[in-house]
C-alpha cells in the first residue's frame, strides 16, 4: 500500500493563539490531534462553532457526554434555577431535594426489580473505582474480570481494567493485582478465527455459550483460578473506546449466567452507551439482562460532570445486609452537587420524553445510509450499532478483514486521523475508536436531516481516502 501525501486541516492565526498559549500551560499527557484542531467559542444543539465562527456539525458530542445537545435550554434552566438556591454541601453528609430525586429516577430506570442504592460521583472512572471496592468489600474475594479491549478510565482502578491499549498503562505498574482480561465477543474479527452463530456449539448451564467465554470457564476457570476467589466481573454490554463493538445476543445472558453459579458480582458498564444511546435507557435492555451493579456517567447530566453507580441494595447498604461496607468506607466531596443534580434530572426527563425514540429512528435512518456506503466502497469491512452508537471497521481488504497499518501518510498519520481530519475540514465533528475504527455518537436530539448532510461528508470524503490508498 502506497502512503499519501496528507495535508492536516489548516489552523487559523486566531486558533493557533489559543493552542499555543495551552501548551504553554497544560499538561502534555493530552489526546487532541493535529486532524481536529478545535477552537471553541461556543455550541448549540448539534452545532459547534469555532472561535472564527466556523459552524460544524458535532458527530461526537464530547465522546457520547452532550446527549441532549449542547446547552439545552431545559437542562440550562434547572441549573440556572438551582444555582440560585444552593451550589454545594456535600451530598455524602447532608440531604437535598435534587440528590434524592434524581437517585430515585435512577433506581426506576436501571434493570432489575429489586432494592438498590445509589453512589454519585464526578466522573466514569470514579464510578469503576466505587465499583471495585464494592465488590471486594462485600464478597472479600482478591480477583476480578475484565474484557481485552475495554476501557474503563485513566485511574488505576480504570487503568488495571482496562484492556484497550499498551500506551494507557504503560510505566505506571504496578497496578491493582488479581485482575484477569478474557476476550470479548469481537465477532467480525474473532481472535479465535470463529465465526457467529456456528461458534455457539457449546453451552453453560443450559443456555448457549459463546466461544470466547468457554475461555473463562474452560480455560481461566479451570487452570488459573478457582470461581469462588472472584468478586466482579465488570462488562461494557457494548464496547466504546475498543471500537463500539456490540457482542452477540447470547452474550450478556451467559455472562449472567455464570456469575450466578460462582456467586460472583456481575457490573455494567454503561457510561458510554447508556443514557437512552442505543434507543433504549441502557443497551443491556435490548437483552433484559439486569446486572448486580450499574456503571452511569458520560450523558447522565448533559456535560456537567457526574457519575452514578447503581447497585443491589445489599451490595451497598449495611443496614440491608451486614456484608456491605461501613459508613465512612467510601465517599465523594463533589458526588451528587445539587447543580449537576438538577441537570442530571432535567436531562433524564428530557431522553425519556423525546430522544430515546429519536435515537433508535434516527439511528437506524443512519446506519442503513453508512451500509449503502460501505457497499460503495472497499475500505469500510462493516458497519455495526444499535441506536447512535455506530461504529465503522476501516479494512485494506475486505476479504481478508486486513486493517491498514498503523501509518498511512508521510507523515505517519493513521487512517483515523485521515478520515476525521478531512471530515473536520469539511464542518462535520467524527472521532476515532479502537485502533481500526471510527465512531458515530452525536447528540440524541439530531434529525434525519443532520443525519443526511453528515452521511454526505462521510461518502465524500471516503471517496477521497480510499482513491488515495488503494
């Protein structure tokens, strides 16, 4: 494969001051790339404009955050209205109307028809951190499960979870011990050279089993560790970071299955695809799968920063069950400020009212519209989503599934960066994920015809790509 002379998008004098006084400033472990080097001034719904008044069309919604569009003016009301009243207190010590109503929306929405409790804090990687204690405080066993290609957050809890690449861990062991990764159910290029529904020939307690899970209960299982030493398996029901992979249905219930048998603690994490993404509250729904314990973050509060973590009541109570941790055994400063609060209720009400539905119709409007491309064209392999979480596999080859290598210009830009970086200069906001792929997460509110004009740039500018490449 010939490697293309690529020109990144260009940079406005009056961005390229903004940019250079932040590196001046920040820190340098950031992620922003020369292929989206975005100034903002300001947004509004799905429209992001720079600070030269360039408008775009945001495709990304601050990685899957800004669910009801940027500054929705529900969601800016109830925190204008609260803002008048009372800002902070600390939920962990106090009481106050926004917490308590907003924890109670929660535990009505999440799967699973039992008592359960609430934790609010101030970001996803809080809520994986509240999770592991959880789980080891109430089952005092040393071991958890995690998925090769998760992304759990930066934290060291996120970080030892987290399976998605080398650059996220590196250098900073050692991290929390007895975490074992297994592969997950990524069926278009199945590590195991298997293919669905032929690799379900096994089963696990009567229900079907997937191939790449017989590895956890055929191989970890049995050579590496017993069942009854794991406290949690912790699950994203659809992969974000890894590439918006989504597993088979049979999946979640074998999962389910065999954490019930070993008495282990099964966990969700639904920061990404949650919060009505994939046209339902949560993507486990479209399996009626409940777990034990509920990781919520990401859209949960239109961009304010929050988190929730959404567990059976006995997990998370001592008064429920004598197993659970003890008061002052965990807690947040800043978890369930009564600001964020009543933007975390305003927002809910909002996705329950009009964007769940929104979502599923206008997600499915574009993913037939990015497979009418990927029929087009050679470099797309697949298209996969539920609701507007789609992702999209780039390939060389599309009968081999070869991906393109990790460098693709003279300048040693990636395909990702490419892509998006010439949607950028186009007006349309698309991020990567995954090493191979690209991902759709715009705000629910987006209409078929925002759908349409960004299904446009996409097809123009993989013409480009691909005549370029191969």
């Amino acid at each position: 494969m010939k490697k293309i002379d690529y020109t990144p998008p260009e940079i406005s004098k009056k961005a390229q001051e903004f940019i250079t006084r932040d590196k001046k400033i920040m820190f340098g472990a950031h992620t922003r790339t020369r292929s989206i080097p975005l100034v903002v001034d300001y947004a509004k719904g799905a429209r992001v404009i720079d600070v030269n008044g360039k408008t775009f069309l945001d495709f990304g919604a601050g990685f899957a955050v800004v669910g009801t569009g940027h500054c929705h003016p529900d969601v800016m009301k109830a925190v204008t209205d609260q803002v008048k009243k009372l800002i902070h207190i600390s939920g962990s010590d106090f009481y106050y109307e926004p917490q308590i109503e907003l924890a109670e929306k929660l535990i009505e929405i999440t799967p699973g028809k039992f008592d359960k409790r609430v934790y609010f804090g101030s970001s996803g990687a809080e809520a994986v951190e509240t999770t592991l204690k959880v789980s080891r405080y109430f089952t005092r066993r040393p071991r958890m499960i995690s998925f090769i290609g998760a992304f759990h957050g930066r934290t060291f809890a996120g970080m030892t979870m987290s399976g998605s690449k080398k650059l996220q861990r590196a250098h900073f062991s050692s991290l929390i011990p007895e975490v074992y990764h297994i592969p997950f159910p990524y069926c278009y290029n199945c590590i195991f050279n298997e293919t669905y529904p032929h690799c379900l020939r096994k089963e696990f307690e009567g229900i079907p089993l997937p191939y790449c899970l017989s590895y956890l209960t055929d191989v970890i299982f049995e050579r590496l560790i017993d069942p009854e030493d794991v406290s949690l398996i912790l699950v994203e029901p659809i992969q974000g970071e890894g590439g918006y992979i989504i597993p088979p249905k049979e999946f979640l219930p074998a999962l389910r299955k065999i954490a019930d048998k070993y008495g282990i603690i099964l966990a969700f994490d639904e920061i990404q695809c949650g919060m009505g993404r994939t046209g339902k509250w949560f993507a486990c729904d479209h399996v009626n799968i409940a777990p034990d314990i509920m990781l919520i973050a990401k859209a949960i509060a239109s961009g304010f920063p929050m988190s929730a973590t959404v567990g059976k009541a006995e997990l998370m109570d001592p008064e429920v069950d004598s197993r659970a941790w003890r008061p002052g055994a965990h807690g947040s400063t800043f978890g369930g400020n009564p600001v964020i609060a009543a933007a975390g209720i305003a927002s809910l009400k909002i996705i329950e009212k009009e964007l769940m539905k929104n979502a599923a119709e206008v997600g499915d409007f574009l993913k037939k519209g990015m497979i009418e491309i990927m029929n087009r064209h050679r470099i797309i392999g697949e298209v996969r989503g539920l609701g507007l979480m789609i992702g999209i596999e780039l390939v060389q080859d599309k009968k081999t599934k070869e991906h393109f290598p990790s460098a693709v210009t003279i300048n040693r830009e990636n395909i990702k960066e490419v892509i998006t970086g010439e949607c950028f200069k186009r007006g349309l906001i698309l991020y990567g994920a995954g090493f191979n792929s690209l991902r759709i997460s715009p705000p629910l509110m987006i209409t078929k015809d925002d759908a349409a004009e960004a299904l446009k740039i996409i097809e123009e500018v993989i013409t480009k790509v691909e005549g370029q490449l191969l």
